[in-house]
C-alpha cells in the first residue's frame, strides 16, 4: 500500500515538444519561449532548448490548450508542437507501474455530458423496418394485395383479405424466423396483429441501452480519454464524465454525434414501391430503395487513407453478416450504383427530435465485392477522419441527444482539493490529539494505526482501476478517519471495562479485543449494506463517496482491529500496575 499511495506525492506535468519544421531558422532562446507564454499569462517550470527540439514544461496542466494556441499563433509555420503528460515520480518509483489516485470531474475540471436516449424511436424505426421486411418477402413471392400499416411504436397490421389463400403461410414463417420476439395475433378474419410483449419491449430497451453504453464508451476511447466514466442514469440517460478535458467543443463534435451509416441501391423507378428520396451533398434529390443492404452496426473497423490519386477515403471492414450480405448484393449488381446515407438526430427549438439524412457518397460497384471495400468521393481528409471514428465507435440504432453539458475549470478543481485536504488536515489533527489525550499510550497506538489506515486507503485508491478520488470521496476519507478511530475507542473502553472488574492489564487487553470484534464487525456490515446500496444506484459524486466508504470500512477494520492489537502487544509486553487510568 505504501508502494501504491507514493506516486501521489508527484504531480502530473505537460511538457510541450517544438520541433523545427526546417523552413526557417528562428531564435531559440529559453527567455524567447519564456517571453511568448508570459504574455499569454502562462506560467512555465522549465525550458530546455537544444539544437532539435525545445521541452517547455507548463506549471499548471490546463494551461496546454492556450499554451499550444500561443505557440501556434506566434512561431506561425516554424515549428511542430506536441504535447505530452509525464510524472515527476523517480525512474525507481515508476518500475512498480504505480499510478496516482484518478481524480473525478469536481477535482481535476472537465466536462459534464448528460445525453437522452430515444428508445421509443428507435423501437419505431424497427417496427418500420418489419414492415418493410413483409413488403419485400411479398413482392420475391409475387404476392399481391399485402396491406401493412405500424400501428404504434411496438406494433403493427397486416391485411391479407384481397391476397392469396397462401400469403399467410409464406410470409409469417420468414418474419417469424428472423424475429422471434414477435408476436402474431389474428385480430379479424384476413387481417393479423405482429406486435412485441411488454417483456420483448423491456428486453429491447435494455439492449438499446447496452449498445450505446458501448457505443458511447468506444467514442471516448477514441477521443484518448483513458478516465472517464460512461454509465447509466435513469431509465434512458447516460451520464458521461471527462476529466481534464478542457476543450468541450471537441468533445461534443464525437460524444454528441449520433450518427448511423447505410448503404442503399439507387431506384430504377423513381415512383416504385418503397422508394425514399434524400438529397446529397450538392442538393440533388436522389431516389433509393426503401430497404437498406446493411447497416453501420455491421461495421467492424473504420480507417481513413488516401487512394492512388491522394483522395480521402475510408477503408471499411465488415462483419461476416454485413460481408455475407455485400457480397450477395454486390455480385447481382456490377456495374449499377450504391449510395452510401450518413445520417443524424438533432433536437429543434421546440424540443422534438428530428433525424436528417444526407448522401456524402454515391459510387458505381465495379466488382463482386467482399467484407472489405473503400468510401470514396469525400470532401476533406478531415472528413474522412471523423466518419472513419464515429464507424470504429459504432453506429448508434437509438438517436441520442444531449440535454445537459457543464464544463467544470481546472481552478475550481484545485480550489476544491485545497478546501478538502484542509477539512481532512483539521479533523485528522483534532482526532489525533483527542486520542493522545484521552487514552493516553494506548491512543499513541490509535493514532499509528490511523496513520496507517490513511495510507493504506490511499495505496488502494491508487491501485484499483475504477476509483476515482471526487470532492465528496474527501469528505468519506474524513468520515473514515472518524470510523477508525471509532473502532479503537470501543476496543479501549472494553479494555478499561475489563480492569475495572479486576482482571490484569494483559489478560484485559486479550479480553478487549477478542470481546469489542463482534460489536465492530456488526456496526462495519451495516455500514458496508449501505455503501454497497449507494454505489449501486448513485452515479457520479454518490459513487466516489460509496467507493471511499466501502474501502474505509475494510481498511479501517484491518488497522483498528489487527494491526493496533499487534502494536498495542509491542508497547505493553507486562502487567502493568496501571493502564487507562485504572490500576489493577
């Protein structure tokens, strides 16, 4: 634990790299760089300049954005800038792979993003696409006269009374096969319900979740943010926490993007059954059929290149069902064209949900294709790059919308650290010497024990992977400090119960422990119920607390109850003719 806890002792530094693009020579001069920051009001630790490179090593991390933006702006093309985050911790310290505490939004500043999930759309755009689906398996089966209309978000109708004797036994079974969930009721005599159970819905609305849980989380760590937290609030919120990001508009370009992708044949027939139209780029009205050959979800990786020419491009990479599926199409349509449909959901004004749909690609297949191929025909390498992300994060089938963003400064983190580590530094100091007053040689033992049980909550903090330290975690590291403490006082008071009735000073401390251990394990299990509880259903501050009151309750029971008892055996080796003001 003591490995662990150390690294926090050593901050995290931004060292800047300029490299010198050869164009032309500039001064290089530590005092020069020093000068160009200070008129910014950014404060540097150092400046190494050599005949290569220049290391800038920033003060304070969240000045990187406007420091490289300074930089930028006054060395115009003469250098390349990079950024890197390194630790101060000795080369010795850093062979353990020792990492310090994660701190949460409130302490190291970022941004907050609460995003909606529309499952109610979604579960309607699915029920769209059955109906579709029936429309299809009609017109391959030459069947006529096949009426179907959604009735709601989880259902809809079809009406067979002017088709065949046999439409029933030939569509049903497909549908039925493809979907099993669905549910075929006879409503009247030709006319049938296929709708989805209330468990199907509940079941659908999970996995809708689940998916942009995942959807979500792939953004980020696309975006290099390795300490963020994804995780459900509510019944169809997701609440999404970046610590030290302090460019949100970059954030929200990638987190707040619910694209989808898919790709279509063009219509033959502009007027035919199932065509929709959608414009392209250049505002042409363009006709395609009305069912997709696959989806965005069928995507397994997304790269960004150029071809032979130097045009932008992404190479994709599909899944055995979506390269089961190109290839099928594809071999029955060389030479005719497929458009590409990238499209997105927006809230307007009023609050309402709109999806706007736009081609960025309409290409001539050339060949029988496979599970890999290219978009080509894009508008900027950047534009390649950002469809290229959004398809490795995965294609959302729920629109997603933010309803909530609050960035947080770095200043108020630190304010908020400083204001914490004084309300810990205040109680810590007032229990230590309530205790070395009170019981005197054995509250020494308290105070040790305390010490310690600080340090080895620290190490733990800084061990586990999903603890992130927040504002009211320092508050739960205070609440812990008076847990500790807590259990020694029931283990001293035993103790002195034990000599007032005559037993000798080391039998009594015997007594006391073995007796105070079933009272403590009570009081720590109940207390345990209920961080458990609060870890469970909280989100954001409620976990941080949940985690440091959790891990309190187990260090403070191995140091209060194991570690004081061995330390209080050291310190008292003999019966003592008086011990906590009671002679025995």
């Amino acid at each position: 634990m003591l490995i662990s806890a150390l690294p926090n002792l050593y901050t995290d530094k931004v060292k800047l790299t300029l490299t010198n693009s050869g164009e032309h020579q500039q001064q290089t001069t530590p005092k020069y760089f020093k000068d160009i920051l200070a008129q910014a009001n950014i404060p540097t630790d150092e400046i190494r300049v050599s005949n290569d490179e220049i290391v800038i090593t920033l003060h304070e991390a969240a000045d990187q954005k406007f420091a490289t933006e300074s930089l930028k702006q006054q060395l115009a093309d003469g250098y390349q800038v990079t950024s890197s985050l390194t630790n101060e911790a000795p080369a010795w310290l850093n062979a353990f792979a020792a990492k310090p505490i994660k701190l949460g939004l409130d302490l190291s500043g970022g941004v907050l993003f609460v995003l909606e999930v529309d499952t109610d759309r979604a579960q309607a755009d699915r029920i769209k696409n059955i109906g579709q689906e029936l429309k299809a398996i009609a017109l391959e089966n030459k069947i006529r006269a096949v009426n179907v209309s959604p009735l709601n978000n989880h259902a809809l109708t079809v009406d067979l009374t002017r088709a065949s004797n046999e439409a029933k036994d030939t569509l049903f079974p497909q549908i039925t096969k493809t979907y099993p969930e669905l549910s075929i009721k006879k409503e009247q005599e030709h006319k049938y319900l296929l709708s989805y159970t209330d468990e199907a819905q509940q079941t659908f609305r999970q996995e809708t979740m689940k998916q942009t849980l995942k959807t979500m989380r792939g953004r980020i760590e696309e975006l290099g943010i390795t300490e963020a937290i994804t995780q459900k609030q509510g019944k169809n919120r997701i609440r999404i926490e970046l610590p030290g990001v302090h460019d949100p508009a970059e954030a929200k370009r990638i987190i707040g993007a619910t694209a989808s992708l898919e790709f279509y044949q063009l219509a033959s027939n502009t007027a035919g059954f199932g065509v929709i139209h959608i414009k392209d780029e250049n505002g042409r009205q363009l006709a395609l059929n009305g069912k997709a050959i696959f989806s965005g979800s069928n995507i397994k990786n997304a790269v960004a290149g150029r071809d032979d020419m130097g045009q932008p491009l992404v190479n994709l990479t599909l899944d055995g069902i979506g390269g089961k599926k190109m290839s099928n199409f594809s071999k029955k349509n060389i030479g005719k064209p497929m458009a590409t449909v990238f499209s997105e959901f927006y809230r307007n004004a009023d609050n309402q949900m709109l999806k706007t749909n736009k081609i960025i690609n309409v290409a001539t297949i050339q060949q029988h294709l496979g599970s890999q191929f290219s978009i080509t025909n894009l508008s900027s390498h950047q534009t390649a790059q950002e469809l290229a992300l959004l398809l490795r994060a995965g294609s959302l089938t729920a629109p997603v919308t933010i309803v909530q963003q609050r960035s947080i400064e770095a200043t108020l983190g630190e304010a908020n650290i400083d204001n914490g580590i004084k309300a810990l530094t205040v109680g810590v100091s007032i229990t230590l010497l309530f205790m070395a007053f009170w019981y005197r040689s054995l509250g020494l033992v308290a105070n040790v024990a305390l010490g310690l049980n600080l340090l080895s909550l620290l190490g733990l903090m800084s061990l586990l992977p999903g603890a992130v330290l927040t504002l009211p975690g320092i508050a739960g590291l205070v609440l812990t400090v008076g847990m500790a403490v807590d259990t020694n006082v029931l283990i001293f008071e035993r103790i002195k119960e034990e000599l007032k009735r005559g037993r000798k000073t080391l039998a009594a401390i015997e007594s006391g422990y073995n007796n105070a251990f079933t009272t403590i394990l009570d009081a720590n299990i109940t207390t345990m119920i209920t961080g458990v509880i609060l870890y469970a259903i909280g989100y954001g501050a409620v976990k941080g607390f949940a985690i440091i009151l959790c891990l309190g309750i187990l260090t403070s029971m191995f140091t209060g109850v194991f570690v004081s008892k061995a330390l209080t055996g050291l310190l008292v080796r003999e019966n003592k003719a008086q011990l906590l003001g009671v002679k025995s």
